[in-house]
C-alpha cells in the first residue's frame, strides 16, 4: 500500500448472493458489490470539481479565520498544510461546533495546528472513485482529501460529487445501449 493513500487497503470481499430486493444497502459488502458494478472511473475523474472544494490553510492560522473562510466558501473541510506545503491534518466543520460547544474562549486565539485532526483518511488521484466511495460510504465520511506522491494537498472529494459523476457515466452507458439496441446513430 501507498504510505501516501493512506487507509485504501484493497480488501476482496465474498461474493454477495442476496437477491437486490433484500440487500441492505447499509451493509458493507453490498456497498463494496455495489461499487464493483459502477464504471471503473478513478478519482481523477472528478478533478475539476474536487480542486474547487479545496481550502487549504497553514498550521499556524487562528481557528476562527479557519471557520469564517469555511463559512464563506460553504465548505465542511479545511486542509491544514504545514510550511512545506504538504497536508499535517483537517478541520471539520463539526470540530469547530465542538471546539464552540466546550465554551472554550480560545477559539478566537487557537491555532489551526492545535485543533486539527492528525489522523485522517485520503486518497490519490489514481485511485478507483468507486473505491473510495465505498470506503467513505464504511467509514461514515462525506469528504476525503485528494494528496499527490509528495503528500501535497489537490482536491477534496464530496461524496455526493463522486456519485454525481458515476451516475452521469452510468446514464451515459445506458443511452448509448439504447442506441445500439435501437440503432439509433448507426448505419
């Protein structure tokens, strides 16, 4: 495993052979069945979108300029970069409600570093979008950031604009079965 993509471990679950009628979708390896049936379409895919869901802020930031940036840019996740420029951590909108739940004053003066979750899930460009659906799906995220080799942040994958582009190359596939089928177009 790439020690940059952290926390895609390939794992090959057995085969599922639940009619679709009584398949939970909640259950993991009906997710998992379920992602290997979409188009094998990789994070890249989607690089336009997720590069503008990327706001990037240094270590040493006050949290409140972190949320008011989130607040006018209506993003949930904010990559924190050390001065190197590659991604130390994440800010969650849900982190700032907690941080402001505790009551704790040193929201205005606390540094972006001292609050951000070291320990998060990513994903590179080259990683199968169904994939990291699946995973985002068992691991209960909405938003993953998209880090290169060198760890450098590129974009952030919202889960609801991966299914947007698999459902888009799905709807492809079908018009154009359609059309052979049809033969609509040929000749």
């Amino acid at each position: 495993m790439d020690p940059i993509c952290r926390g895609l471990e390939t794992v090959t679950p057995p085969p599922v052979l639940v009619p679709t009628e009584f398949a939970n979708p909640e259950n993991p390896s009906v997710a998992a069945a379920e992602a290997r049936a979409l188009p094998p379409a990789r994070v890249s895919s989607i690089e336009a979108v997720a590069s503008t869901r990327l706001l990037t802020v240094g270590v040493d930031a006050k949290l409140a300029d972190v949320a008011a940036l989130m607040s006018r840019a209506h993003l949930s996740l904010a990559v924190i970069c050390d001065r190197s420029g590659s991604v130390a951590g994440v800010i969650t909108d849900t982190m700032l409600v907690h941080q402001l739940g505790l009551g704790r004053a040193a929201i205005f003066t606390a540094r972006a570093g001292d609050v951000m979750a070291r320990e998060f899930r990513a994903c590179c460009p080259t990683d199968s979008l169904c994939e990291v659906l699946a995973a985002m799906h068992n691991w209960g995220l909405i938003h993953v950031p998209v880090v290169d080799a060198d760890n450098r942040p590129l974009g952030v994958v919202y889960a609801r604009d991966g299914l947007r582009a698999l459902l888009a190359a799905s709807n492809f596939e079908e018009a154009q079965l359609r059309d052979y089928v049809m033969g609509t177009g040929y000749r």
